[in-house]
C-alpha cells in the first residue's frame, strides 16, 4: 500500500490564518508545526536538555527525556489525568512543551 506523502515544507499560512486547502484537503497549522517539530527531533537527533525555542512539541521518547522520566511513567501521569497528549495524524503521541514545562513546575 502506497500512502502519498505530502512536503509540508512549501505550505504557506498568511498572518491570522490557521488552516489552508493544499491538495485538495484541508491542513491546520498545528498539525504543521508538529509535523515540522517531530522531522525536526528525529532526523537531526537533537539534544533534550538544549531544545531550540522553536520546537514547540516533543515526540513521548523526547517527551520523557526531556522531563528525565522514563516512557512507561510518562503514560502513567498521562493516564492519571496529570500530563495531556495531542495525537499526531498517523496516532503517535506528542506532547506540548508548555504542559510539559508547567507540569515540570508543579511537580517540583
């Protein structure tokens, strides 16, 4: 099965506009920016403790070394209710560097 993979590169969002028709579907610019985040962190193998300011979102393995926790205690907390997970397009998990700063926060 051959699935057709779009170059999210070359999509242009005007100022104010959160979605755009491209190829004929419509593509919000938060799936955009996770799919650009998530390329980002595992083709460049990037390190967690010094993230760039511009990668908002972070795959669970990135997610739990980023808090120093392992990946089976990050879907504990997740399962308690104490940390949220967006789904990407293809069901994997990511996870918002925000909720993860706040949940660094509170939890120390």
């Amino acid at each position: 099965m051959n699935k057709n993979k779009t170059d999210f590169n070359g999509i242009y969002f005007p100022e104010g506009v959160r979605s755009v028709y491209f190829d004929g579907k419509r593509i919000k610019k938060e799936d955009i920016q996770i799919e650009r985040c998530y390329n980002e962190l595992v083709n460049n193998q990037i390190d967690c403790n010094n993230l760039p300011d511009h990668i908002k979102y972070l795959p669970r393995k990135q997610a739990a070394n980023y808090l120093g926790l392992s990946e089976s205690t990050l879907i504990r907390y997740h399962e308690k209710g104490k940390l949220k997970w967006i789904t990407r397009r293809n069901r994997t998990p990511i996870y918002s560097r925000e909720s993860l700063d706040a949940f660094n926060q509170k939890n120390n």
